[in-house]
C-alpha cells in the first residue's frame, strides 16, 4: 500500500533552517511527483511547491521563492524540502502529499515545526 | 496571485443534502483548473476525496460528487452522515501553480 511517512517534530530559532524529509513506499517512486503543503495553527492549507521525481521540474510559490528548496532522492524514494531564514510566522505542519497529472492523492502524516527563541 | 474562495461554514442534518462550491478570482472554474476536493478532520492530514473536477479516488464513498456550477467548482454530500462533520478544502491549479481554497467547516446537526 502506498504510504508517505515524514520525519519527525522540529524546534528551530529564529534565522535558521529546517529539512523535512518524506519517505515514500508502495509504488514506483519516479512516477508520481510532489507537493508541499503547510497549515498554520488554526489556519488552512497552503501550496508552497511541486518537485517532480523523474526530470528536472520544480515549481515554488512566489512567496517561497528565495527560501525553499526542493530535492528528490531515488535511491532512498524520499522527498526533502529545506526553508530557510525561518521566522515565527513560519511556525506549522508541513505536509508531502504525491501529485502527478493534477490529481494529488496519498498524504504523508505532517511535521510540526516550531520556530521559536 | 489567484485568490479561491469557499464559504466559511456550513450546516446540514444527518441525511441531506448540501454543496460546497469553490470560485477563482481569475474568473470562471473550468476544467482546466483540475479541481481537487479534501476532507481534514481535526488532528489528521487532508485526505483526498475528488480530483479533476469529479472523479472520486478508489475509497471516497459514493455520497460525494464533484462537479463545475455556476462557473465554480462544487462538492455536494448527499445522504450527509455524522461522520462527515469536518473542514473541506478545494484546490485549483492556474498559471502553472496550485491554491487551496480557504476552506469550509462543515457541521452536521
């Protein structure tokens, strides 16, 4: 069965940088690409990009631009995505979710990070 | 920037009927912004529920159905259990990125 199991919980300071990672099982893992989700405490979803696993696309949200980063690892079907400069206001879950052909399906758990001094 | 909007909450008793519906300040939903459904029960990630307008994934119930109405993009429940009682996010794809709506709380009384 398809499953997307994310690493876990983080606490940052302000001005550093947190890589999640989420490892993929149950299918061919260049075949389907990735989207990056975060949801705020008590706020809604929000696409921070897309990465796909078998060329070179990868699509961020202008207002990640400059502070994300995206990576693939085939050897390992894991996904990463890096942000950096982290504020407070940077402070939720951050969700993989697979996506190809517009249709976004299988979810991974969420990782909470928590930016703060 | 593509701002979607869908209504902040709704309500419904066990066993009717209710639509959700999910607009594009761009302009009419088409097709073409594949639109994708989610259902996000507190505590728990999304989980998916209809893609590309209106075709179910292998284990949403038959109760859901998505369509385009009015130029926007439409979940209705029908026969609405207890258990459908959650937030509902729609997501559009436009000029090359994707947006989540800002979700609708969906209470079942």
């Amino acid at each position: 069965q398809v499953q997307l199991v994310q690493s876990g919980a983080e606490v940052k300071e302000p001005g550093a940088s947190v890589k999640v990672s989420c490892k993929a099982s149950g299918y061919t893992f260049t075949s389907f690409g990735f989207i990056w989700v975060r949801q705020a405490p008590g706020q809604g979803l929000e696409w921070m990009g897309y990465i796909s696993t078998s060329d070179d696309h990868i699509r961020y949200a202008q207002k990640f631009q400059g502070r994300v980063t995206m990576t693939t690892d085939t050897s390992t079907s894991t996904a990463y995505v890096e942000l950096r400069s982290l504020r407070p206001d940077d402070t939720a879950v951050y969700y993989c979710a697979r996506d190809e052909r517009y249709i976004v399906d299988y979810w991974g758990q969420g990782t909470l990070v928590t930016v703060s001094s | 920037q593509t701002v979607v909007t869908q209504e902040p909450s709704l309500t419904v008793s066990p066993g009717g009927t209710v639509t959700l519906t999910c607009a594009s300040s761009t302009g009419a939903v088409t097709s073409g912004y594949y639109p994708n459904w989610f259902q996000q029960k507190p505590g728990q990630a999304p989980r998916a529920l209809i893609y590309s307008t209106s075709n179910r994934h292998s284990w949403t119930p038959a109760r859901f159905s998505g369509s385009l109405l009015g130029g926007k993009a439409a979940l209705t429940l029908s026969g609405v259990q207890p258990e459908d009682e959650a937030e509902y996010y729609c997501l559009l794809y436009n000029d090359s990125a994707w947006v989540f709506g800002g979700g609708t709380k969906l209470t079942v009384l």
